[in-house]
C-alpha cells in the first residue's frame, strides 16, 4: 500500500503510536483560469491572490503530483531523534531505500554500523525491513484535502501565497482533525507546494491514555526539476504532551537526498 506523502505524522514515542496519515480525496473547485503553461493567471505581477484562485492552484499542485504518484523513488534518509528537550540523548541513524530491490532488503543501514544498536533498535530496523507500506510515498503530496469552509490565505508574496485550513481526511478521528491546522506555502508561477506546516492550535487526545499538548511539524519540499516532481527534501517535528501519567517530549528530523526516480515497470512484483 502506498501512503500518500502528505503524511503529516503526530507522533508520540514514549506511546509507541503514530497517528496519520492526513489524506483523502481532493475537493478543489473553482473556474480560475489556467495559462498556457498550466499556471494560474494573474491580473499583474502583484496583484493578490483570491481565495478561489489559491484553492484552485492547490488543486493543480495535488494534480501534478498525482500524475507521478505511480513511479517509485530510491533515496538516502537521515533521520535525527531525541526524547530529551535538551537533547542529550539525540540520535542519527542514515538509511537507504531501494524499491528495486527484493522485498526484505530495501532498507539498508548505513549508520550508524549495526554491531552498534541496541536490541530494541534492531527490532525496529527488521520491523521496517517487512513493513509492507511504500515509504517512498511519503516524498510526493499526491493527496491533500482540506475543509473549503475553513480556508484562509494568511499570506503572501509576490512569488508565494500561504493558505491554512483543517483536514477532512476521515481516517482521522475528529477530536485531531478539530484540534489542528494545515498551513499550506504554494508557489505561484511553478504551481507546486513549497512547504506544509501542521500545528495543534490547543491540545487533544490521539489516543484514551495520551494527550498532546504541542505539536508542529515542517515539511519543506525542492522545487520541480526535469528528473524529479517537487519532492520532500526536509521534515523538522516537535511534540510534548503526557502519556501514562508523565510528560513527554520528541524532537525529530529528516533529511532526503540522492532521489532517484525508478518507473513503476522497473517493479519486481
């Protein structure tokens, strides 16, 4: 199953639960009319965005990434991730992910060396090796959805426009749903999405024994190239909340590079 990249992820370590992923089909309308080059038009170089025009130019951003939702992507991840606001106990761990390659051996840890984690990491590690979800999904934003009713353009600049709204994904109870905000940064002229920014706007239960207190999360996503779509560079998060009667702090981020792009043909089933 291939998860939608637009897996803004509340997560809680010291609960042992991820929670996501926002998605769910598009509800993007609006008559804003397209340029020969499939941007949107504008009355001047500075002339301000309308709402219609900003929903609909998220629309076409989701669009152009749904049309290369079928391939699959190899890439190098480093991952950093501390439990301790002082981050004392920050950790890195460097993968590479290869789809092309035999189901059990599309991970491959670079470091730190295996010799070196502990018995609770190589768990994790085996766990990710069998897990059957495409994590190369999570590089492209070929499904986002917002509530139209809670749209609002909170910014804007010549180049971008910064619309935020709250998710209609189903999947996600609604008690979350209410409690966070989508801040989308659009690029005008290249019609993709440049950064997605998820924030608790006040706290709210994922989970019967947990509650979360703050939450934000960061994505920022390249800019579209003749190889690649706009794809995930960076992901930057910082939970805290309680959970089994103690708080609870998680500080992460990630990093891709070396994305290469594999055609869905090059698939071993």
């Amino acid at each position: 199953m291939k998860i939608s990249t637009v897996r803004l992820i509340l997560a809680v370590v010291s609960c042992g639960f991820v929670f996501g992923p926002f998605s769910g089909g598009p509800t993007y309308a609006s008559q804003a009319t397209l340029n020969d080059q499939g941007a949107l038009q504008s009355d001047g170089a500075t002339a301000a965005m309308s709402k219609a025009d900003a929903i609909a130019l998220l629309g076409q951003a989701v669009a152009k990434a749904e049309a290369d939702a079928a391939d699959r992507y190899a890439f190098t991840m480093a991952y950093q991730i501390s439990t301790d606001e002082a981050e004392t106990d920050r950790k890195e761990y460097v993968l590479r992910f290869d789809p092309r390659l035999a189901k059990g051996e599309q991970w491959e840890l670079k470091s730190p060396d295996i010799s070196e984690l502990s018995k609770k990491e190589r768990k994790l590690l085996r766990g990710l090796q069998q897990d059957e979800n495409t994590p190369d999904g999570v590089l492209i934003y070929d499904q986002l959805a917002l509530d139209e009713d809670t749209i609002e353009i909170t910014g804007q600049t010549e180049e971008t426009v910064v619309i935020e709204g709250r998710s209609i994904d189903t999947e996600v109870p609604e008690r979350v749903r209410e409690a966070v905000i989508l801040a989308i940064t659009l690029n005008k002229a290249g019609a993709f999405i440049e950064k997605i920014q998820v924030q608790a706007d006040k706290p709210f239960k994922p989970v019967r024994i947990a509650k979360v207190n703050e939450m934000n999360q960061v994505q920022t996503f390249a800019a579209p190239t003749d190889g690649l779509p706009a794809i995930l560079e960076a992901s930057e998060s910082v939970t805290r909340g309680e959970a089994m009667f103690k708080d609870f702090y998680r500080g992460s981020s990630t990093s891709y590079s070396d994305i290469v792009r594999v055609p869905a043909d090059d698939i071993t089933p």
